[in-house]
C-alpha cells in the first residue's frame, strides 16, 4: 500500500484536504494550467498511476462522457464511474493488449518513475526506458492530434527523447512544475499535437 503523505509540505497537506491521493495532483494541475490538454468528453491513459491522484484530476475535467484507463504495477486507488484500472507492467504483452482495447487515446499521461537504485545514472537510464516505452505506446495508440506528457529524471538522453518528441508532434518541450520538489531532477516532457 502507498503511503501518499510521508512528506509534511503544503501540497501534501493541501492533497489531504482537498481529497486527492498524493501531492502529485498539483504537479498535474500546474502542466495543465499552462497547456490546457485534458478537456471533457476525452479518452486519457494514465500510465504509473498509483495511487491515483493523476486519475483523480484527469476524471474531474474528462466528465461522465470521458474515460480514464489507469495502469501501474501497484493497486491503483483512484475509483469512479469513469476510471478503469489495469495492474500489471506496460512492457508485457497482456497489459498493451488491455492498452489497445480502450484506445485510442487523445492523451496519454504518465508520472511513472522505476524504483529507484540511489545511483544517478542508473536511475537515469531506468527513467529513460521507461519513458521511451510511454512514447512508443503514444505512437501505436495515440490519436492524430492529441498530447502526450512523462516524467523524466533530468540526464544526458533527455534531450534526445525531445528530439525525438519533435519528430512525433508539432510542439515538444520540457517543464518543471513548482510542485515538484526543488531538490527532485525530474522534469516532464510535454507533447502537443501528435502529427
């Protein structure tokens, strides 16, 4: 079970209060403040999603008309008429298969992080794959136009992941939401458009 609320700052306190699973709502939030990607009625993959707090904002804005398909390794606690949650590992064959039966998609999400090793350039390199692994299932099952955003541990290969974004969309860029901790080198890619 996830425990949300290990850290006793103000977006953990002020998740607590305003209901959302983890302080990571606010990270969300912040990236959509500035580029407005999750609008009602839409179909969102949210990928690392325990234990839930992405979901939570995502099903707000989508509506009962929308759907948010949710997928992590950990039990996801996100629950409402208009989430699905999928446990298993984006890399098997089982869990894309359930990814493409509710696509496609006209955003996909991810604030997935591999477990930590605590040796920077592996955790880098974990991060990498991981998110290589997100935008190679928004190539497969994100719609024309639609937006794609994933955390990434700031490293050498994050430049070439945007380079790459830029290849796939028409605006691709990076942000570090204030809501991230200062002392985190995560950052978000940000996908806008798919062509």
């Amino acid at each position: 079970m996830v425990q949300p609320f290990i850290y006793n700052d103000q977006y953990a306190k002020k998740a607590k209060k305003e209901g959302y699973l983890a302080r990571s709502a606010y990270k969300l939030k912040e990236i959509l403040d500035e580029f407005n990607i999750i609008k009602p009625g839409q179909k969102i993959l949210d990928i690392g999603s325990a234990p839930g707090s992405w979901l939570q904002v995502a099903s707000k804005i989508i509506g009962k008309n929308g759907l948010a398909v949710g997928v992590d390794l950990s039990q996801i606690d996100a629950k409402a008429k208009n989430i699905i949650t999928l446990k298993g590992d984006i890399f098997s064959d089982k869990i894309e298969n359930e990814i493409a039966k509710f696509g496609p998609y006209d955003t996909i999400i991810s604030d997935a992080a591999p477990n930590t090793t605590g040796i920077k350039d592996r955790d880098q390199t974990l991060s990498y794959e991981l998110v290589e692994k997100t935008i190679q299932l928004s190539e497969l099952y994100l719609k024309t136009g639609g937006s794609f955003v994933a955390k990434i541990f700031q490293g050498p290969d994050t430049k070439k992941l945007l380079q790459h974004m830029k290849n796939l969309f028409e605006i691709a860029r990076a942000t570090k939401p204030k809501a991230s901790r200062d002392r985190s080198f995560e950052e978000y890619i940000i996908g806008i458009r798919k062509i």
